[in-house]
C-alpha cells in the first residue's frame, strides 16, 4: 500500500479503539489527522456551551497525543462537505477513513464525501467504533424497529459479543501545513465575559487518558454494588463516563469488554455487572430510536401528545432552570447541573418530572437546557430520556406516573446529603425536614438558618395540587388517543 491516508475526526476523540484511525496506518502508511466544526451544513444541530467546553479540552487532549506521535491535528471551521475534500486534495492524500455515526444529516453528509471522493478514485472507508451495534443492523422479528428496551436489550445479548477493542496503532505524520489548520482557539469554544467553566473545570480531567482512569477507578470501587448504588446521588456509584463516551473519549467496546472481564474473573459480582451494561445498552437503545426518529429532539414520538396542554410560564422555567423551585431535591440536582455540567441519574429523572408534570412545561424546554448546560449532551440519550420522562417517548413512563420529589428525595437521599452539598443553605436542617422545609413551623426552620421565602424559596406549587393538574391535563388527550395510536 502506497500514499497517505486522512483520518476525519469526529464523535471518536481517541486514539485506541479507532478503527478508522487503525485503516489509515494500516502498513505503515503516513496518516494526517482533521477536525472540522461545521455549523454550516443545515440540519447539524450547533453543541450546547458546556458542552463546547468540553470540546475544546478533548481537542486539547488528542492535538497533544497526536503531536506526541508527530501528527498535527488539523482544525478547520466550515461544511464538512466543502472542508473535507479541500483538505484532501491539499494534502494530496490517497485514502479517507472515518468512524461512522448516527443522524439524518450526518449519514446525509457522510453519503455525500463517500461517493465524492469514490469518484476521484480514492480509497475512502467509514468504520463501526462509537456504538456496540449500529441500529440500521438490529432488527425486530417483523423487519420494524424496536420501541420496547427489554426485547431490543434481549435481542442484542442474543447476538455475538462485541469484538475486542483495538490498541492503538503505531504511526507517522508528514507536512500539512498546506491545510489551513486554523488552531483550536478559533473555534471559540471557551466561554469568556463571563467565564462560567470554574466548576466544570473542577469536575473534569477531560481526554483519552482521563476516561481510562475514569474507567478503572468505577470498575476498582464502585461497580460492586451498582445494581442498588446507582439510584444514590449522595455516593458516587456511577461511572461518569458519559461525557467521555459522548466525545469518543472511549468507546463502548473498551466500557464493554473491561466490565465484562471483572464479572468474568470474579472481581465483580455477576449481577452488578449484567446492570452496569444493561445502562450501557441504555445508550444503544436510543441511538436506535434515534436513527429510526431522527427528530426525536423536537417531535412527539407519540403523535397524540401533540394537543397536550403545556402551559407558558417563563418565571417557573426559571426558576426550575435556576434551582429556586423550592423543592431540595429539584433544586439541588439543578444546581449541580449548572455547576459541574453533570447531573446523576435518579435526580434528571427527578427533575424532569417535576418539569413536565408538576409545572405542565413543554418537555423541550428541559431538553434545551440539558443541552445546553451537559458536558454529556447527547442527541440519542437525552432527547430519548426527555421523552421517556414526559411520558411521550418510545417505552416511556407512563405519563400518569408523576414522582412524588418529596419521597425520592427522601429514598435516595436518606440523610439529605446531596441536598445539603448543593443547597447550603439547608445544611443545618434535620434529616427530617431536609426534602420539605415548609413542615417546620417559621420559629422552627429560623432555629436551623431558614426563612423560607428569603433563604430559601417556598414551594412553587404544592405537591398534590401539581399532581392532580397534570392528570386533569392528561385527561383531555384521552379521546385523540385512538386516532394516534
Ligand atoms: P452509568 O450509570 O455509569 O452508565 C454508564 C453509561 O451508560 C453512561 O455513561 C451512558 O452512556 C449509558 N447510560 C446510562 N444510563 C442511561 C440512560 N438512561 N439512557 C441512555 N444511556 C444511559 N445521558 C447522556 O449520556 N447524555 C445526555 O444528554 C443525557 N440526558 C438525559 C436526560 C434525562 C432527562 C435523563 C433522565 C437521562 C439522561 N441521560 C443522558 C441518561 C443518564 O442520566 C446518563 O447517561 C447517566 O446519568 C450518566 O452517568 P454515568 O456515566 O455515571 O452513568
């Protein structure tokens, strides 16, 4: 094999476990390596800030383990179709790679450079890497798309394990300097008047390295007792390697075989580890609507909620957004969300049902500002996990299951610790009353540093009260169900 060969970075920022990046070295092949930020081509949706943030830093991270092998990583701002091919012919390259991925536009993108640069007689191939099996591949038993999780989980285990990840191969760079590289500081990624990254920064070691420790560290000490600790936002039980996974930081055969290997030697109990990748399958799941409901980030997956009956009311999203709902386990989760650009599980469940359900706001207000404020803003997941909480998703909740925020605060958050980190304010409540302020009498609360209205907000709505409207709301959509359904 002859030439050199482009790799097209995208939603892979890795070096190990990049098939596409392992094609392109294949022989010893010079390879030069791209990144371009298009939010150019209509219908790519434009990254949120935080997770811009967290963009910059992983381009950061590869540049420095490229450079550490002699390759310059390449930044380029525009369409990918106009970019790509320039910088192809630039570098007079002879082979094209890339790691496949999911979305209308994205496969509509990819589609298009593949038969371009066929047609200039270059090698040009894409490579399965982020997702364990690529939704166009699974299948129900009548040929259609899964909509349930339990039969689609079922019918991946069924299939043949997911390969082994690939180390990461040896290779050389050569001069691109005729690319236009216009460095990573043009993207302006990083916020600046007013820098709100501090906590983000706090929270995170971004990169390929840092998702591996992050990796070992879950598998060490917390995958043992995840089937029950996950629902535990006041321990730190979850492997946070969302937005690793979101960036391609590590792949999902790596997560994959790793958890697998310590359920299989022993190091792991059997059961904690079949739940740890029931959530990694979580993920498969919906990148599989997705694919199948490509606008699963603006439209009902279930058509009949289109009359649904949201209310406007910009004070409560506000106050939702900013942690000032009144409710300790609401606010809380809100404000780690807004400080460290990562929320836990059980709490997203939490506060997206308070959202949807208690205040009767549009579930795309939620995902919006998910999208926005997470590091692992994910067009599959969270669109999907908005959608099942609100009730119109694929396999959703269903709609008349509204959490109680008092009794999740009070089953996940026994003593009131996680409240307590992020609502200081109530740090000196007893444990009693640190999920519902308002039971204390005035002279009571005041005894514990709160006044509530001042200190600390009354609640925006009374619990039952916010139940009871949601299910009123529900009510009126019964008759169009059979229509849509
Ligand atoms: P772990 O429990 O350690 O799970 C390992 C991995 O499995 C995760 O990193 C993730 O990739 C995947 N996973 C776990 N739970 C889910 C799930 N319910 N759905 C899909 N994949 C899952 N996850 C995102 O990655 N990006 C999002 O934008 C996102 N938005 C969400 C919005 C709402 C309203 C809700 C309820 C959930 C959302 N999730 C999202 C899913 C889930 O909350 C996160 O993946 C999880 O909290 C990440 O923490 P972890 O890495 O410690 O998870």
């Amino acid at each position: 094999m002859s030439g050199r060969a482009l790799v097209w970075f995208r939603d892979d920022l890795r070096l190990s476990d990049n098939p596409a990046l392992t094609a392109a070295a294949r022989d010893g092949r010079p390879i030069a390596a791209l990144y371009v930020l298009d939010e150019a081509t209509p219908g790519l949706r434009a990254i949120g800030g935080a997770a811009k943030w967290w963009l910059h830093r992983s381009l950061e991270a590869l540049s420095r383990d490229l450079a550490a092998r002699g390759v310059e990583l390449i930044i380029r701002i525009g369409r990918s179709t106009d970019v790509v091919p320039a910088v192809a012919k630039a570098l007079d390259v002879t082979a094209v790679h890339w790691n496949r991925r999911v979305g209308s536009t994205e496969i509509k993108i990819d589609t298009e450079l593949k038969a371009l640069f066929k047609a200039r007689g270059l090698e040009v191939a894409s490579h399965q890497a982020n997702l364990l099996f690529e939704p166009w591949t699974i299948a129900n038993k009548t040929g259609g798309f899964f909509k349930v999780y339990t039969p689609f989980a079922r019918a991946l285990r069924a299939l043949e394990t997911p390969r082994t990840p690939l180390p990461a191969p040896a290779f050389t760079g050569f001069e691109t300097s005729a690319a236009g590289s216009v460095g990573l500081s043009s993207l302006s990624l990083l916020p600046i008047k007013p820098d709100w990254s501090a906590g983000i920064a706090a929270a995170w070691t971004v990169g390929e390295a840092a998702a591996r420790v992050r990796l070992e560290l879950f598998l060490d000490t917390a995958i043992a007792g995840y089937a029950d600790g996950r629902n535990r936002p006041d321990q730190v039980s979850t492997s946070r390697l969302s937005p690793h996974l979101k960036f391609g930081e590590i792949s999902p055969f790596q997560v994959w075989h790793a958890a697998e290997l310590r359920g299989a030697t022993g190091r792991a109990p059997k059961g904690d580890v079949d739940k740890f990748l029931a959530e990694v399958l979580w993920r498969e799941f919906a990148y599989h609507l997705l694919h199948h409901h490509p606008d699963l980030a603006t439209r009902n997956f279930q058509p009949r909620f289109d009359e649904f009956p949201w209310r406007t009311d910009p004070a409560a999203l506000t106050a939702w957004q900013k942690g000032q709902t009144g409710y300790p386990i609401v606010d809380a989760g809100m404000r780690e969300l807004w400080t460290t650009g990562w929320m836990h599980n059980r709490v997203r469940m939490i506060v997206g049902s308070f959202l949807v359900k208690h205040l009767l706001l549009d579930w795309r207000h939620g995902e919006a500002w998910f999208w926005d404020t997470l590091v692992d803003a994910d067009p599959a997941n969270n669109t999907a996990s908005w959608q099942w909480v609100a009730g119109t998703g694929a396999d959703a909740a269903p709609y008349f299951r509204v959490f109680n925020p008092i009794l999740q605060g009070e089953k996940f958050d026994p003593k009131g610790a996680y409240v307590k980190q992020w609502c200081p304010e109530l740090a000196q409540l007893p444990t009693t009353a640190v999920h519902k302020p308002w039971t204390l009498a005035p002279h009571e609360a005041s005894r514990f540093g709160v006044r509530l209205g001042v200190t600390y907000p009354k609640p925006i709505i009374d619990h039952e009260a916010g139940r009871r409207r949601a299910l009123e709301a529900f009510e009126t959509l019964k008759d169009g169900r059979t229509a849509a359904e």
